[in-house]
C-alpha cells in the first residue's frame, strides 16, 4: 500500500526493517545529521541539515524554501510502490510537516485541512513546525491554506519522542 510512515530516529532501524522503504528523508540538525543507513540505497536518501526552529532569527540552520524545493524534488520521484520513511530526532515537527507537505502535493490542492486533521487522528502528538509548513505553503502556492489547516488541527498531546505513523495516500 503506498504510505509514509514518520518516525523518531530512535525507531529508524525497526522502521527501515519492517517497512523496507525505498526513500528515506532525514531531517536533523546539521551537527547530528547522520549517514546513508548501511545497505540503503543513497540515491535514495534525502538529508536535510536544518534545525527545528520557527523563528528564523532564533538560532543556526533555519528552515529555508530551499529545503522544501529539494523535499518536493526527492518526493516526486518516489512512485510510492514502496514506503517512504520520513524522521526527525523526536518524530513531532520537522518530519509531520514534511509528511503534511507530501501529502498536500501528492494529494492535490484543497484538500489541506482534510490532511491535517487525518494526521492530527493518525497522530495526536504531531507538531509541524509551522516555518517549514509556510515555506511548502509558498512553493505549492496554497495561499495561506496550509498554515490555516495546522491551525485545524488543534492542540498536539505532548510527548517527548512520537511512534512511528503511517499515512497512506489513499484513504486518508
């Protein structure tokens, strides 16, 4: 069934080990980004060195519209035959707002606030870092849609790390 699955990296090997995914997105701060799993195809593996800030002016290593350029880029070659596997350090932000950017471009226009209300079931504890939300929303000219969906999701339970989740492409 085509789906991404989001998880902590804490839960990357079991996750590469039972969904066996073709693509695989990391998204780390630049200082503990990791290297292509052993065995993992490279050209398969997107790393996004960016931290998980909202603030541009808060720290190093923002979320720029270059990540997402390069996110839109790596997604749409993945014809989806197999999971893709998407993670962060905690499984929250960086990764569910790359899994609602995904989505959102696989799954067309107007249909933003359907998305994040099927990840806020699928995934109490999500988080999508809202800078790299608004940087999608910009590059899939959503015209604020995006953001306002994040703002129908409500509020996430709080956890430290999430659990892997799926999100299939059909039947949200």
């Amino acid at each position: 069934m085509p789906r991404l699955l989001v998880t902590p990296l804490s839960s990357l090997p079991e996750a590469l080990k039972t969904h066996a995914p073709t693509h695989l997105v990391s998204l780390l701060s630049p200082e503990h980004m990791i290297g292509t799993p052993d065995g993992f195809p490279a050209a398969g593996h997107l790393r996004i060195g960016v931290n998980d800030i909202i603030d541009p002016a808060a720290g190093t290593a923002p979320p720029l519209r270059r990540h997402i350029e390069d996110l839109l880029t790596f997604s749409r070659t993945w014809d989806a035959r197999s999971p893709m596997v998407i993670h962060c350090w905690a499984g929250i932000s960086r990764s569910m707002a790359s899994a609602f950017t995904i989505l959102c471009d696989r799954l067309g226009p107007d249909r933003e606030i359907e998305i994040a209300r099927a990840i806020r079931q699928r995934a109490p504890h999500a988080q999508p870092n809202r800078l790299l939300v608004q940087h999608a929303d910009d590059a899939l000219g959503r015209g604020g849609r995006m953001i306002a969906a994040l703002n129908s999701m409500g509020p996430p339970v709080v956890v430290e790390e999430g659990v892997t989740t799926a999100f299939p492409l059909v039947g949200l």
